[in-house]
C-alpha cells in the first residue's frame, strides 16, 4: 500500500502516537502496573455524582436526550452551550465576549491542529511562519500536529533554584525574539509536563509582544482557569482580542465527551467553525449537554475552586512529598508543583538518559513519560532534555506511592553505578 505525505506523516508512529501506544501496550500486558504516565484525570467521585445526575435529568427531561443525540449542531458548536459561557465569561471577568469568539471543537487537541496549521506553514505572501513556544518544555501533544515540517520553534527557559531540591522554569525575555517568521505564540498554562504556571506578568509580557508583532497569542488553559482551575498559585485568567484562549472540559472530568472550547475573535472563530465543517460536520454535543447546566448557574466556577482543585492539591503535595523523602541523597530537583497533574522530577548529570531510565523503569512496572520528549521545536543541544521524567499523580494514593518508591530506587542504582 502506498501513502501520500499525509498518509506517512500522521500515521508513522513518531512521537505522541508511539507515546501513546506503548502506554496503551503497558496496561494491556500488565508490565504497567503503575500508570504514572498517562494524563488521564482522576475520577473524583463528588463530580462525576454531579455529572451522572446531569445526564439522568436530561434522560428525564421530555425532549433534551432525543434533541442532544438526535442533531447535528452548527458547526460553530452548541448554540445554547456557547451563549451561557458568553454570559458567563463576561459577567465573571468582564471580557468583551459574545457567542461570535466562542467555537466547540472535539477536544482542544484538534483546535490545536486547526489554530498551528491556520497560523503556521506557507503563507500567500511566500514567507513561511512558525509557532514559537516562548519557554520548552512544553506539551507532547504539539510535536505532531504540523500538516507542514518545521512549524515549530522554542526557546530554552531561564531556571529559578528556589530551596534545596525546587526549580521553577521562567520565560526568558532576554533570549525570546519575536523575528518575522514568528506566525503565532503559544503556551499552555498551567505548563504540561512541568506543571509551571506562568505568572501574570510573564502572561502579560507575552500578550504584549504579541501585540505587538501583530501575531495571536495562544494561551492553552486545558488545566487553567477559571475551570478546570487545576492551579495551586495565583494566576488570573486573561483574554483580549489579540489572545485564543484554548480551554477544554477534559480535564474537569469529560475527556470522553471530546469537549475543547475556542474563545477568539471573530474571524478566529468562524475559520475555526468553518474547519469544524470541512472535518467534522459539526463538533458533538454530548459534552455540552452535560455541563450545559453549570455552566449556566455558575457552579462550573464553584467546582473547579472547591472540589476539583483541592482534590490535585492534596495529590500533588503527597506526592512531592514523598518523591522528595525517597530521593533524599540524591543530587535531584522537582519542578515547584504549581498546577496540572504532574510532577516534573530533573537529575542533573543522569548517567543514562531519561528514556534508558525510563525503559527500566517499565521493566519494574512503573509507566512514567522521558522528558526528552517535551521539547518541540528546540533544535538546539541540551543536555537537559534527557535528565528528567514526567510523573502523573492522578492515580489512586497507593499506586502512585508504590510507583514513586520503585522510581527513587531505581534512580538510587542508577546514580551509583549498577
Ligand atoms: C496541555 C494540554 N493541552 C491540550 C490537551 C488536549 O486535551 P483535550 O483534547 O482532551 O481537550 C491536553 C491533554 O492532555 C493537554 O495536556
């Protein structure tokens, strides 16, 4: 059988494919026993109640079930769906939003697809432009999604030590240049794999040059605020007409609902909904529907602030917790836990790359994700880039205690040499 380019590309089994696969082929064979590599949410029983409730009520409901599955909606996305969180964004933060900048697509990653390949690539003009992620590491999920090579570029980031064993990742203004081939900004906040958040000021620094430039800024807030508000530190949400934000309902706890929710301005959104169409047809409603309601009263906010984010909070300071009490002896840093589901674990001068690290680690039933993967669009050397490990905590407590022993065991024979 032959395949074209496209057919070669996005089915050669380079990075997040083969990622996925041979995270899939670890629980299938059991050699996974600690899944501490996934980026699944956790089923945080109090939301997933309120979710199963929401669905019996619209199975109760006359008419809603039968009009949820039963039609197509426009390709912008579900209509009611997109005028409430109109409403909501505008009466909670005071941004200039009606339902012409908001667009649903099937999960954010295929807004993603559309919004690099739309700000990225050839142009009319014969320039070619990039995407800049201003601060590596950044999200696996990016590396792939180019209809054309070469799309991305990123920027090594500036290392804050903060105490003994703490590093917290910065944007560093210094090096960033915004040259002409620039096409669109991009940066996910709270940062997967590291969970860094970047500050307001840094946020604000970045919508600046944007502006700038005359480039968006693409802030993905797949774990930020205001929902899923996976944040353990101060950031505000933040928008403009020269910003796509990118939110999804994954993470809240509807990754299977393929919910991702574009807020832009206008002609953002009706190239998106007009990719919606060619692709899709239209983006499914499931998702909508089931979070339609909170959205409307507000309790989506509500939520996320009191059940979703304490829930991480509790899980990510256990697991610094003990990380930080099994490495003791070790020459190690983690990443300030400020967000997201993960924890960013770097050793200096690891005698084996990350992924030999990780390949052993697979041997000992403990599934994590090499860094070396996380730097899309840096080209230049670093040894970094094969020092560190991203380590989900999601799982239950006992999992990710037993996965977090093997690893800091396995790093202690690592360090000395056997
Ligand atoms: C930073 C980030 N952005 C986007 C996505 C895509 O999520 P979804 O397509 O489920 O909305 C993910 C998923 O893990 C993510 O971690």
């Amino acid at each position: 059988m032959q395949l074209s380019h496209f057919g070669k590309k996005f089915s050669s089994g380079a990075g997040i494919l083969t990622l996925m696969d041979d995270l899939g082929k670890a629980i299938v064979h059991g050699s996974g026993q600690y899944m501490l590599g996934g980026g699944n949410p956790a089923h945080i029983p109090e939301v997933q109640r309120y979710f199963r409730e929401q669905m019996r009520l619209t199975l109760d409901n006359d008419k809603d079930f039968e009009l949820a599955i039963g039609n197509y909606t426009s390709p912008q996305g579900h209509g009611d769906f997109v005028r409430t969180l109109a409403e909501l964004l505008k009466d909670q933060y005071h941004w200039n939003v009606g339902p012409e900048n908001i667009a649903l697509t099937n999960g954010s990653q295929s807004a993603f697809f559309y919004l690099f390949n739309m700000f990225a690539g050839h142009f009319e003009d014969g320039s070619f432009r990039k995407i800049l992620f201003p601060m590596a590491p950044e999200y696996i999920g990016y590396a792939d999604l180019g209809l054309e090579e070469g799309i991305f570029m990123a920027e090594k980031p500036q290392i804050e030590f903060i105490g003994k064993n703490v590093f917290k990742y910065h944007v560093d203004f210094d090096r960033l240049e915004i040259a002409d081939d620039v096409g669109a900004i991009c940066v996910s906040r709270p940062t997967n794999p590291t969970g860094n958040v970047i500050t307001d000021e840094e946020l604000s620094r970045l919508s600046a040059l944007a502006e700038k430039h005359n480039i968006p800024l693409i802030i993905d807030n797949a774990y930020g605020t205001p929902f899923p508000n996976i944040i353990f530190t101060e950031a505000t949400p933040m928008w403009n007409e020269n910003i796509i934000l990118s939110m999804s309902l994954s993470k809240l706890g509807l990754p299977g609902t393929r919910t991702g929710i574009v807020v832009a301005r206008r002609e953002v959104i009706d190239a998106v909904s007009s990719m919606n169409a060619v692709f899709n047809l239209s983006p499914g409603s499931m998702g909508a529907m089931i979070a339609g309601e909170m959205i409307r009263d507000g309790q989506i906010i509500d939520i996320s602030k009191n059940i979703i984010k304490p829930y991480y909070y509790e899980k990510s300071r256990r697991a610094f917790d003990l990380l930080e009490g099994y490495l003791k002896g070790l020459d190690f840093f983690i990443h300030k836990p400020e967000g997201a589901l993960f924890l960013w674990l770097w050793i200096p001068d690891l005698p084996i790359t990350s992924q030999e690290l990780y390949m052993r680690l697979k041997e000992r039933g403990v599934i994590v994700v090499s860094g070396h993967y996380f730097f899309p669009g840096l080209d230049s050397e670093w040894r970094h880039r094969n020092e560190c490990l991203r380590i989900s905590f999601s799982q239950n407590d006992e999992v990710v205690k037993a996965g977090l022993k093997i690893i800091a065991d396995e790093l202690k024979k690592v360090c000395r040499g056997n």
